[in-house]
C-alpha cells in the first residue's frame, strides 16, 4: 500500500508524507468506534464500554457533530476549528484516499467498501457515500457490513423507504451479536418514517418506556408507574451507540434526555434538549415543554444546599466508561517541543493525567517536557467568583452551564493567572490562552495545571 501511495503522489507534500507514516504508525489522537456493536461499522474502529456518563457521553457526542460539519466549517471561516479536529479530519481523508487509490489498482474486500463509506458518513460526504456503498453492494450483494452502512446513508439522506428496505436486507445476514440493536435500528427507521404521517410531536421511545404521568407531563429523575421495564445498561449502551452513528439526529437526542432524566440526571437531560434546540434547530412543541421543565428543575436544584444538590443530580447508573471515544496517542507523531516559541496544549492529552495511590499526580511525558515553556490552549473561561473582570480564572474544554452538576474532571481544568495581574473582561466564546505552563506534581488539593503570565486572545 505504501508503494500505492507513493507511486500515485510523485511530487512530495507535507500532506503525502503524513500519509505514508499513517500507514506505517496508527496515528495521533484517533476516536475509534467499535465494529462489533456499532451501528455504522468501521473496522479501524472502537469504542469503551457502553454505556458511558452522560456528561463524557456528551462531550464526545458533540465533537462527532462538529466533524461532520467541518467542511461547512472551512467555507463559514468564522467558527473555530480545534487542532485535533483537523487531525481528525485528515486522518480519515488519507484513509479514504488510501481506499480510493486501492479500488483502482485491485478489488476491495466488502469491509473495505463498507470503511470507505463510513469514513465517508463521518465527513460529513454522504451523498460520496451513497455512490461509493453502492458500488460496493453490486459486488458484494449478500455483505451485511455493507448493507447496514447503506441504510445509515440512506437514513441521513431521510429517504427512510430505502432506509428501511437496506436494513431488512441486513437483517437477513445480521451476525447474532448484532441483531439486538439492529431491530432497534430498524424500530427507529420505521418510526421516523410514519412520523410525519402520524405525529409531529411524538418521540420515538424505542424501549417502549413510560416516562410522563397520567397528565401527560413527564416525570422527573425516573419512568412513571406505568412503565413495565426500569431503564437499565443495555439500553443505554444501545441507544448510544445508535446516537453516535448519527450524532446530528434530534430525535436521537430527545430519547437520550428522556432516558437521562428516567436514570437520575436531570441536567444532562436539560443539556440535550438544549443541543437539539440551540445547535440543530429541532424544537418540536414538546421536546419546548419537557426542556423547560427540565430548566425548572436545574433552576431549583440550583438553590439547595450543595450536598442536596449533588445528591438530586447523579445518575443512578453504574457507568463502565466515562467517555466512548477511546483515545491513544503515538508520541512519536507529537509536534516537536521547542524550547523557544510557542507549544501546543491538547485538552487531549491533559485527559492521561491521573493522581496515583500516594496522591502525587502523574502526567503524560509530553506533558512532563512541556513545563516551563510557553504553551498555548484554546478553550472556555470558568470565572472563580461573580466578577465579570478577574486576574485569574478556569479554563475548560467546553462550557457548561451548572458548575457543581456538569464539573469537569479534575485532569480537564487548567487555572490561569493573567500576566502581571492585568485584568480581563469574561468572555463566552472560545478563546486562546498562552503564558508558561506550570505543573502541580504533588499537591491533591491544588488544581494539575496552571498558566502563568499569561495574555488571552482569539483563536487562529
């Protein structure tokens, strides 16, 4: 494959070369799905056990959602795109090129015809997508990795009749592991195809649950009386795995804030419904209702005694995993630490950061050699206090809205110090930070990271 490569890009590029190491070394930074329980099958992929905690659930559920619009991202030129996104990005354009380069040299096995396609869903290409699955089925008919990345294809373009068919094929060659969630899978195709015909309104409640009273209004922190089954891992895991398939899917995203609140946690039920409204623009009547009374609650919990607080706002779930996307990392692809200039920051790798037995904390190598040099990070400002102007102030990779409910973990927080105590005003959007980073190696009670003299600025 190497030869492939380089046979087919005779003028040397920064591009062609990390193309030819990403075949060699598995590469930087990779999310990866698992191929055996998920809905849309990639073989290079994997995920942690599921079902994950909502709040890293969520995390990584959104960042699916922004590489798929990266592309759209490019053109705007006006919303910030992380680094490790573009990483992202450019790993799955070189193993779609690799794929693509292949298929004209010899003939793909039906798994890769099944990866191209995928690759190609996760970017955002879908209609490459389609042409390329259907290539794929004509000379693998009977491949049910094929047909079931097909129907994902079909599903995103809402042609659900095509959908629903492709998914029946699949059905027929489903390995038995599998069928479990491919039926509901194929549930939620047939819902959303009678929707409209049915009831706008309606969500697609795949586990047949009960989650509002007699009232009809939905009940908080579990499933009303009615329901005949408790909510329980299998189907959590099942129904997040579907939703990381399509991770721009409200509806989706509706049924994982109902099954969020019947599990205990009223706050990442708020914050899905907050996604679906604020970031797809999908706001049926009552997805508006449940979502403001979700708001009320988080709004009252708010006010109580902060041992109440965190005791109404835990899932009542044993979560395997706290996030699904498994990340590695290969030092060897790091970007060269220099001793002069700048350095990158990746949240990414600020997540190996542990506290180990004795209390001392532990750190990525990377991270070791990265002490007292200038370092820039782009991320959120958390404020300490109420102060709208501050000196020092959090740092996190996402914002959120309820600091004790949605507190990041303890390795994702950096403290920073503003160079020679200058004031700055609190700003919401993303912003960058660069000063000297400092290490905290044997402290428990002290934040891991700080950045000192450090100047806030807008994102490349």
């Amino acid at each position: 494959m190497v030869q492939e490569m380089i046979s087919t890009y005779n003028q040397p590029s920064k591009f062609n070369i990390y193309c030819w190491l990403s075949v060699l070394v598995i590469g930087l930074w990779t999310p990866i799905y698992t191929p055996v329980y998920a809905v849309l099958y990639y073989s290079l992929e994997t995920t942690a056990e599921l079902p994950s905690s909502w709040r890293g659930f969520i995390l990584d559920h959104r960042e699916l959602r922004q590489l798929n619009k990266i592309e759209t991202k490019k053109e705007n030129g006006s919303i910030f795109i992380s680094s490790v996104l573009r990483i992202w990005e450019e790993k799955l354009v070189m193993q779609a090129e690799l794929l693509r380069v292949r298929s004209s040299k010899q003939k793909l096995t039906d798994v890769e015809w099944a990866d191209w396609g995928a690759i190609l869903i996760r970017l955002g290409k879908n209609a490459e997508a389609l042409e390329v699955l259907k290539k794929g089925q004509k000379q693998f008919p009977k491949s049910f990795w094929i047909l079931a990345n097909l129907t994902c294809a079909w599903q995103l373009e809402r042609n659900w009749d095509e959908a629903e068919r492709s998914m029946r094929e699949a059905l027929d060659l489903v390995p038995p592991k599998l069928r479990s969630i491919e039926k509901i899978q194929l549930k939620y195709i047939e819902f959303r195809k009678n929707q409209k015909k049915a009831d706008p309104e309606k969500f697609a409640n795949l586990f047949d649950l009960s989650f509002t009273d007699r009232d009809g209004k939905v009940v908080l922190r579990q499933l009303s009386r009615e329901s005949k089954a408790p909510v329980d891992k299998e189907m959590l895991a099942m129904i997040q795995r579907i939703a990381l398939s399509f991770p721009n899917d409200g509806c989706l995203m509706w049924e994982l804030s109902l099954l969020s609140n019947a599990s205990g946690d009223v706050k990442m039920a708020k914050a899905f419904l907050d996604g679906c409204v604020l970031e797809l623009n999908y706001s049926p009547r009552l997805l508006r209702q449940h979502r403001q009374i979700f708001k009320e609650e988080v709004d009252r919990l708010a006010k109580l005694p902060e041992n109440e607080h965190r005791a109404l706002s835990q899932s009542r779930i044993a979560f395997p995993s706290n996030r699904p996307l498994i990340q590695t990392i290969d030092e060897s692809l790091l970007p060269k630490i220099k001793d002069k200039g700048c350095n990158d920051l990746p949240w990414e790798i600020l997540s190996f950061s542990h506290m180990n037995k004795s209390g001392g904390i532990i750190f990525h190598p990377y991270v070791d050699k990265l002490e007292g040099k200038k370092v820039q990070i782009t991320g959120y400002m958390q404020p300490i206090n109420d102060e709208s102007e501050f000196n020092r102030f959090l740092l996190i990779e996402y914002p959120i809205g309820c600091w004790f409910c949605e507190t990041p973990e303890t390795n994702l927080i950096v403290y920073v110090e503003s160079n020679m105590g200058k004031k700055i005003v609190f700003q919401k959007k993303v912003k960058k930070i660069t000063g000297i980073l400092k290490l905290n190696h044997h402290d428990p009670e002290d934040f891991y990271y700080t950045i000192e003299k450090s100047e806030v600025s807008d994102p490349d």
